[in-house]
C-alpha cells in the first residue's frame, strides 16, 4: 500500500506543477506605451505623481490637472486612492466611457481599447472612437475631484520625396515630376522602372483618378499599400495618409523588403511598373 501511494504521488507531480507552469507561460504582458499615476489630494482633487513612457502629458502634483493623450496609444492609469476614490472617464453628457466601481462604461467591451480594468487601475488603448467622446477623469464619489482630458492627433511627418502619376490611357503609367530626390526614375516614359530608398517618407500623387487606383505590390501580385486596403496600410511606423486618391507613407525595412512594383488595381495587366528598393 505504501508503494502504491508513493507511485499516486510520483505520477500527481508532473501534472499539478505542469499545468500551472502551462498557465503561466501563456500569459502575455500588457505593457503599454504610457502610465500615469494619479493620487487623491484628500477628498478635493486629483494629483499626478508620476508619467512614465511620454514628456509634457500633464503637470505633476498640481490639482486637477489637463492630461493630453494621443490617439493610437495604450495607456495605463494606476489610481493610488483605489476604491475609496474610484477613478472613472466620461464624456461630455456625463456618460461612462470607462470605468472602476459600479459601472463599467460603454467602451469597457470594446475589443481594440482591450480594457482592462481592476481596482488598482485602467489600462486602455485610445482608439479613434473613445478620442472622439473623451472629455474628463474623475472621481465617481467626489465631483470636485475631477480634470480635462486634452487630446493631440499623431504628428506625421512631410514627405521627403513626392512623385507624381499620371495614366496613359489604360496602358500604362507615366511618372511626370518628382521632387526632393534626382535620378529615381525616368519621367514621362512608360511604366519606368522607379527607385526607392527605405527609410524615406514618400507622397505619391495620383492623376490618374479614382478610375485607375495605384498600388504597390509584392512579387506574388498582394497589394502591400493603396488608398483603401493593403497588407501594409495599417503597419508600424508605415503612417499611411489618404488624401482622395493620393497617399502618403514611409518605406520601412519590411514594407521595402517586399515591394516589387506599382500597378493600377483596375487595369493589372497593363498599368504596372518595377520598383527597385535600396
């Protein structure tokens, strides 16, 4: 009997401490790109005490004080008076956007803020939608603790080359200016062979129209980047702009690794043109 309860134990081991290493492993971190520590002034206002991830977000330890976010960020607010100062966010209806304490806030299911909320803190990824209705923090007990929200869309940067297309009916592309970099292409031919440097910001301005889409495309014809969808349009550091049927954007490494040529997505077989990428 004493052999056969040592054996139980033996083979019990592996699969208590298995399980939960298995468990462990599987969690992923939630690291986000700015936390902000907030601390009650007693029952009056709201402190910060510190930021840690971005400079000039709000002024530390004053009362109440505007907090600039940034669309596109995840945020985390650690709330150091907890529940007996329950942090919330609101519009300015006085609605829950999201919230600690009773209620949970409009946005708290929302799958791309990804809320995560528990009585220590809020972390929240700033989605175009929450920047639109974000008005102020407070303090779900006391009203006079209560601070503005200040909001900054992303700062883009100008392009460094811009290149402008235009179509040749529907048979081919013609490039007819280029401006901040010399010897990329050869103008008004058609379908030209074009250069690109990665790392650069470019401007592609289309005068071809609605009617002849442009795009970049990889070896196996996948549409990497255009006006309305492409594998790259939403990438990092990408920092895809639209404006009509232009568009704007920065050759980063993975984006210029695969980039091959640029066509017209109505007429594929003709508009098309290689892209060189250096």
């Amino acid at each position: 009997m004493k052999h056969l309860t040592y054996l139980f134990l033996l083979f019990s081991l592996p699969l208590f401490f298995g399980c939960s290493q298995d468990v462990e492993e599987g969690i992923e971190e939630d690291v986000p790109d700015v936390t902000v520590t907030l601390q009650n002034f007693g029952v009056s206002a709201w402190r910060i005490t510190a930021i840690e991830g971005a400079t000039g977000l709000a002024d530390v330890n004053t009362d109440n004080p505007d907090i600039t976010l940034e669309v596109g960020k995840r945020y985390k607010f650690i709330n150091l008076g907890r529940l007996s100062h329950p942090l919330d966010f609101r519009d300015t209806d006085e609605g829950f956007l999201l919230a600690q304490g009773a209620s949970s806030g409009s946005f708290a299911n929302d799958t791309e803020v990804n809320a995560r909320i528990n009585e220590e803190s809020i972390t929240f990824t700033l989605t175009q939608e929450l920047y639109d209705a974000l008005a102020t923090y407070n303090c779900a007990i006391h009203a006079v603790m209560r601070g503005n929200f200040v909001k900054t869309e992303p700062q883009v940067p100008e392009p460094d080359v811009v290149i402008t297309f235009v179509n040749s009916g529907s048979s081919a592309w013609r490039i007819t200016s280029v401006t901040g970099a010399t010897d990329i292409v050869s103008l008004n031919m058609d379908n030209a062979t074009l250069t690109l440097t990665k790392g650069l910001r470019y401007k592609f301005i289309n005068q071809g129209g609605a009617g002849h889409p442009l795009q970049l495309i990889n070896a196996s014809n996948t549409v990497l980047l255009s006006k309305n969808s492409g594998s790259f349009n939403a990438a990092n550091g990408v920092d895809l702009v639209v404006e009509g049927n232009d568009f704007t954007f920065t050759l980063t490494d993975g984006l210029g690794n695969e980039t091959n040529k640029y066509r017209c997505g109505v007429h594929t077989g003709s508009m098309v043109g290689n892209i060189t990428v250096n």
